[in-house]
C-alpha cells in the first residue's frame, strides 16, 4: 500500500508563518494588525491561516 503524503496545513505557528513568506515576525505582527492576514485563536495560541498568507502574496503580485 502506497502512503499518501500528509495534508498542507491550513494554519501555522506565527514564526513558521513569517517564514513561508520570508518576513520577520514583527513585520508579520504589523500585516496582522493591518487586517492583512488572517489568525485564529485556539485558546492561547494564535495561528496563521495558510490560505491568507497566498492571498496576501496574490495582492502583492497584482498591485
């Protein structure tokens, strides 16, 4: 049986976040706070959706 490889994540940490767009995380705290991306909170923890970091870098790409 052939494995099938695991799922894209959907959310990331803010530091693997920052990352996957080459940012630091105070810049990534700044387009938060700008409404540029999108978190989620589960309890404590905040977390980037991956789907608002491309739409991010698809309204970066267009203008």
């Amino acid at each position: 049986m052939i494995a099938s490889p695991p799922p894209d994540p959907i959310c990331l940490r803010v530091n693997d976040a920052a990352r996957m767009i080459g940012v630091g995380r105070t810049k990534l705290y700044a387009l938060i706070a700008a409404g540029e991306v999108e978190t989620v909170k589960l309890g404590k923890a905040t977390r980037i959706t991956t789907a608002s970091l491309h739409d991010l870098i698809k309204r970066q790409r267009e203008g």
